[in-house]
C-alpha cells in the first residue's frame, strides 16, 4: 500500500514537470501558458487604452508582485507538492470509499447531454461552490488570515486576481471536489470553461470601468468587484459583499450585493493592512504566526 502511494507520488512529480516543460515549448490552442499570457497581455492593454483611473501607473504598486502570484498559483504551486499532495488524497479517497464498498461516487448522468450544457452544467456548480466557500473566507477569522494575502492589494490591476494564499487552492478544491465529482462529466478538459473564468477575473481586478449594462447582474464586473476591496464596510456588510467570482447573479439571490455609487477612487484594503507585510514570502508565512 505505501509503495502504491509513493509512486503516485513520484509519478506526479515527474508527471507534472513534464507538462509543463510541454507546455511552455509547445504553444497550441489548448495551452494553457500561452493563453494566461495571452488574455494577460490583451487585459493590461485595455488597462493602458481605456483606464478607469486615470492617475494610476501602468506599472501600479504590487505589479511585479502579482505577476508573480499568477505563475506560482497558476503553475509552480501543483509542481513543488499540490500535484502530488492532491494525487495522493484522491487515491486515498478512492481507498476509503472502496471500504465502504462505493465503487462509483456518480450520482448524476450528464455524459449523454451535450457537450456544451455539460460544460454549463459544471460552470454553474463551481461557481456557486466557489461563492460559497468565498464567503467562508470572509466570515471565519482563520479563513480570512489567509485571504487578507488577496486584499492587501492596494491599487487594483487585472494581475491581482492571482494574488492570494496559496491555501485558497486548497480550499476551493477540497469543496468542490465530491460535488463534482457525484457529476458524471464525460468531458475531462474544461480548458474553455477555465480560460473563460480566468478572462472576467483579470477584467473584475482590472483598471477598466465596464459593468456590462443588465449582464452586469449576471457576471462580476470592475464596477462591482471594487466595492468588495473597499477598506470601509458598511454596516449592513460587516464581513464583506461582492463576493461572485464570475458570476454576480449569487450575490443579487443571497442579498450580498453592494454597489451604491461609483467606486472608481475608493481606498481599497482591509482594517491595519498599513502593518500587512508586503513581499511574498512574509505574506505566504503571515497566517501562520502565533498571533
């Protein structure tokens, strides 16, 4: 059994490595390096082009900062352990329900449908898991030590999106993992659906002023999504809104939404971020402390 897990171990990590030494020297149209830099790049020039704030610097505080949060989130956390560590909890998963005798966690059918409403069907779940376990983060202290990482930014650019702990990976995947897995998807590439997610992030954080008129109560928006950065709360809000990550339509259902007027110039932050820690490493060992 041990020597089970330690080649999954193994193989992850040269599983891993290898794909990514594919992906950076083999460019295609399902690539994910490629289109992360892609959909940066197109991001960042309507930041330059259109600006929301006009005095904001191209290169705005924490720029190079969250450049580097997307590649360590985007890549170089699965290869220096998630990967493995995921690999192993899966099997161990498997293992337990084996156990049980449950051979097969499906509890839904969808491999007949369309591959499109497929696709749907698994963006809807996710999100609205995602919604939920954003929440989470801002309601539990524990939680929200880690997720004042993503809200230390202090002037917003489509980069910040990947700035957060990378604890969060492991939250959103923990929650999201039996849901859909009890989801029959005969589709095992939802590279459409993700590349799509990470586009309305980047414009969500971006310097850009659009709310997409009645879509805007649909999906997330820069004109939404900067009031949930505001530093001041209203009382309604103690603990935060705004909290869709693509799509906005939970926060108008759950009654978390919040957009009173214009937040093109609102200080973003959270209460004695002056103290926060500014590189990545203190940031990534901060919740950790003993406090």
């Amino acid at each position: 059994m041990l020597e089970k897990y330690l080649t999954i171990i193994k193989e992850s990590f040269t599983g891993y490595f290898n794909y990514l030494v594919q992906e950076i020297s083999t460019p295609s149209w399902t690539n994910y390096f490629y289109w992360l830099l892609v959909v940066s790049a197109i991001v960042w020039l309507l930041e330059i082009l259109i600006p929301w704030r006009k005095n904001q610097k191209i290169i705005r505080k924490g720029f190079w900062l969250d450049g580097f949060y997307i590649l360590f989130n985007f890549f170089l956390f699965s290869l220096i352990g998630f990967n493995a560590v995921s690999n192993v909890a899966v099997e161990l998963f498997h293992d337990f329900l084996g156990l049980l005798g449950i051979t097969n966690l499906v509890a839904i059918e969808v491999q007949n449908l369309p591959a499109w409403s497929q696709l749907l069907i698994m963006f809807v779940v996710a999100d609205l898991i995602q919604w939920n376990v954003h929440h989470q983060l801002h309601l539990r202290s524990w939680l929200w030590n880690f997720h004042k990482v993503h809200h230390s930014v202090k002037e917003m650019g489509f980069a910040a999106q990947f700035r957060f702990h990378f604890m969060e990976t492991i939250f959103y995947k923990v929650a999201q993992y039996i849901p859909l897995a009890m989801i029959g998807f005969g589709i095992q590439e939802f590279f459409v659906v993700y590349m799509f997610s990470v586009l309305v992030g980047h414009l969500n954080h971006a310097n850009v002023g659009w709310s997409y008129g009645i879509l805007g109560y649909i999906f997330n928006n820069p004109k939404m999504h900067i009031w949930h950065h505001a530093k001041d709360l209203p009382k309604e809000h103690p603990y935060g809104m705004n909290y869709g990550l693509t799509l906005s339509i939970w926060d108008y259902l759950f009654k978390t939404a919040y957009v009173p007027r214009d937040g093109r110039d609102i200080i973003i932050g959270f209460e004695g971020d002056d103290d926060f820690p500014q590189d990545f490493g203190k940031q990534v060992v901060f919740p950790f402390r003993k406090k």
